[in-house]
C-alpha cells in the first residue's frame, strides 16, 4: 500500500444528515417535497445526479443551478454542527505515524468539500482534495480517484480507496484499486461490489492496519 484515498461525506466526515436535511429544504424551497425513502438511493451521487434523480422521482421543478444554490445555502448554514466520523481520527493518525500519503476524492462540490474538510480538522490548503467541481465525471465513474492518485503522483493499483458508498465503491473499482468499504453504522447493511473489504462501521483502523501489514 502506497497511498489511501478517502471518500469525504460519509466517510471521514458525519454529514449524510446535513446533506439530506439540506436537500429536502432546498426541494421545499422549489415546490416539491423529498420522501425519506429516496435517502438511500440519493448517497454517494453528485450534485448532478442527485439533481437529474429529483426531476424524474420527485417532480422537482427547477434549474440545476438553482438547486445548487439552495442546496449550498442550507448546507452551510448546518456546516458548524460537522463533525468527523468515529474512528476516522485514528486512521488519519495511523497514516501520519506511518507516513503513509493520503488524499480525498469527494463528490460534492468545492464549496461543500472544504466545509467537510474543515469538520474533519484538515487544511484544505495542505491536503490533496478532489471535489466533484474538479472532474469532468463524478462518481461512479473513476475520475476522481483518478486525479487523486495522478496528484499523489503514485499508481492507482497501489491506491486503498476507503468508501461508504455503493457508487463510491463502484468508481475506486473502476480506477484500479484495492477497495475498503466502511458503512455508517445505520447503513451495515449496504452490499458493497464483490472484491470490496467490508470494514467493521465502528472500526475501520483494524482493517486498514491489517491491509498495510498484509502488503508492507
């Protein structure tokens, strides 16, 4: 293992809620309303996605900018209640201790990602980030897994992606790597793509440690 890729929302960072929470106001505020039972569907999509899903199953009316928008505004409103994942702050220890590169490839936009990156307690100045806004496809086509690794200036087959999400998953797959899939702990149940490593919800350092001493 040269270098670890992390996925953000979810994933090192607590913010599926906010998102959720955020999405359903900004439909509100556009005249329709988000049924709980597209949440499920709706994680690990980009903006875009998420957006085109809206206007087919939810009868959003509506420009994708104007969506952005309203969907940026209520997001950062909740930004000062993010906070990192359980058993995220180990890991990214671990990786320091080991000296071990890592970098974020994210599906959210630029303005979201660096929110997410701040509740994390990292400087989105000093670590490598990708967001959705720096790719020509989100996930889960492997674009940005893709730039990540070009940016850490390693090969992708030398890459653990850390995922909690099905399309997220499906792109670190697409882009060659060694994949670990790290469900929220409301979300266990998730089937994850074969020849993903299911990480406990609670513990995603045992899994990582192992791999690393696995292939060091």
């Amino acid at each position: 293992m040269i270098a670890v890729i992390f996925d953000l929302d979810g994933t090192l960072v607590d913010s599926e809620n906010q998102h959720f929470a955020s999405m359903s106001d900004a439909c509100r505020s556009m005249g329709c309303e988000l049924s709980p039972d597209l949440a499920s569907r709706l994680s690990g999509l980009s903006t875009d996605a998420c957006h085109a899903l809206l206007q087919r199953e939810a009868q959003l009316v509506g420009s994708f900018d104007d969506f952005v928008d309203a969907k940026h505004r209520y997001y950062l409103d909740r930004a000062s209640t993010l906070t990192i994942r359980a058993g995220a702050e180990e890991v990214l220890s671990f990786l320091a201790r080991s000296s071990i590169p890592f970098a974020i490839a994210s599906n959210s936009s630029r303005t979201v990602a660096d929110a997410n990156l701040a509740a994390s307690g990292l400087d989105s100045t000093k670590v490598i980030s990708i967001s959705r806004d720096d790719v020509e496809f989100g996930k889960p086509h492997p674009d940005p897994f893709l730039k990540a690794a070009a940016l850490l200036g390693v090969d992708p087959q030398s890459c653990v992606a850390v995922e909690d999400s099905v399309p997220g998953a499906i792109a670190a797959h697409a882009a060659g790597m060694q994949v670990i899939g790290w469900p929220e702990p409301h979300r266990a149940q998730i089937i994850f793509p074969s020849g993903t490593r299911l990480a406990d919800p609670n513990d995603l350092y045992a899994t990582l440690v192992h791999y690393y001493e696995r292939v060091s």
